[in-house]
C-alpha cells in the first residue's frame, strides 16, 4: 500500500514538473540587443497605431514559436546575410478591428530569438509568454498570412503588467526573466505613456 501511494505521488510530481517546464517557456542565461531595424516610426498616439493596423485584437500566446530566416522569406526586403525572427502563433481572445474571429489562431512575427543560450531581442523587444494577456496592433502581410507588430515594441501591450513604468531592472536578463517588465529598450518613458492610452482606449 504504501508502495502504491509512493509511486502515485511520484507520478503526480513528474507530471506538475513536466507541465511546469512546458510553460515556462526556455529560459536564456544571457540577453542581447544588438540586432535590428532601428527605422521605425516613433509612435506617440494610440490614434497612430489605430490607423497603421489592420488588426487589432486581444490574444493570448499558445506556446508555439518557430524560428525563421526573413532573408529567406523575404528576400525582396533583406540582404543575404540571415535574418532571424520567431513566429509565434496567437489566439485571439477579442477583436477590436479586422476581418478574423474570437478562436482564430495567427501567426505573428516578433524580432525576438533564441540562440545558443542567448535571447537576441530587437532594438530591447521582448517576446509574448503564456503569462501574457496581449493588446496586439498587427499588420498583415499582403503575401502571406503572418502578421507583424506595428512599430515592432509599441505595438504590444501586455495588460498583467504594469501601466506605470516600473523601477529600472538590475540588467537585460532580469528584464527578460521578470514577467512585470515589458519591454527594457530606450524611451521606456513614451512607451509606457503609449501603453497608458492604448489600455485606456481598449480596457480589460
């Protein structure tokens, strides 16, 4: 009997870690910024997201995220050196805008990868989570059917973090591995400003 009981609890404790790695998603030990394409437009009103974006919805991050060479793709718009980006696919949860459905899955691409223990995340952006509940400015592509942020990082907000800018994080990998932080690249100031009337606009 108590043998049973040992390897019942056993499995239970195999199963809750199994599941708790499965979400957690890979953890990084290092995080670099040195990548990207630092022309954007600056955003500064949600009315400027509203008009660039032909979706604008509310979704949550599946778990599932591939890796991609845009320089493959996309060879009209990149050189041929690589250009790494990870697809994710997204479920939408609500639309405010656009032609797609509650329970639509999407696939959106977001300048953030892993390589070799090294999360390399464009001009300071960071990658959806399971954690998140997302607010989500997307452009389509007119050639395929993935979706790009609008303005890479000011395009995303994330409505279980803080609207107010928190306290500055001790290093980019803190940023990275603490869910309250959002985004740790320059102008945390307009984006969070940003944050506040796009959250505003479409509340929770």
């Amino acid at each position: 009997m108590n043998r049973t009981v040992w390897l019942l609890g056993a499995m239970l404790l195999l199963s809750a870690l199994s599941l708790y790695l499965l979400n957690r998603g890979p953890v990084p030990s290092h995080v670099s910024t040195g990548f990207g394409i630092p022309e954007y437009m600056h955003y500064t009103k949600v009315e400027q997201l509203e008009q660039e974006a032909d979706l604008i919805i509310r979704a949550r991050f599946t778990g599932t995220r591939n890796r991609i060479d845009l320089s493959i793709t996309w060879p009209a718009a990149i050189d041929s050196a690589p250009y790494f980006v990870s697809q994710s696919t997204v479920k939408v949860t609500k639309v405010f805008k656009g032609n797609v459905q509650k329970g639509d899955l999407l696939l959106v691409n977001e300048e953030g990868y892993i390589e070799k223990d090294t999360y390399h995340g464009s001009i300071g952006y960071k990658w959806m989570t399971k954690k998140g509940d997302y607010l989500l400015f997307l452009e389509r592509s007119p050639n395929s059917h993935v979706s790009y942020i609008v303005g890479n990082y000011q395009g995303k907000f994330d409505y279980t973090t803080p609207v107010d800018r928190p306290e500055d994080p001790s290093s980019q990998l803190e940023a990275f591995r603490n869910h309250r932080y959002e985004y740790y690249g320059e102008h945390p100031n307009e984006f969070y400003a940003l944050k506040k009337q796009a959250i505003a606009h479409y509340p929770n």
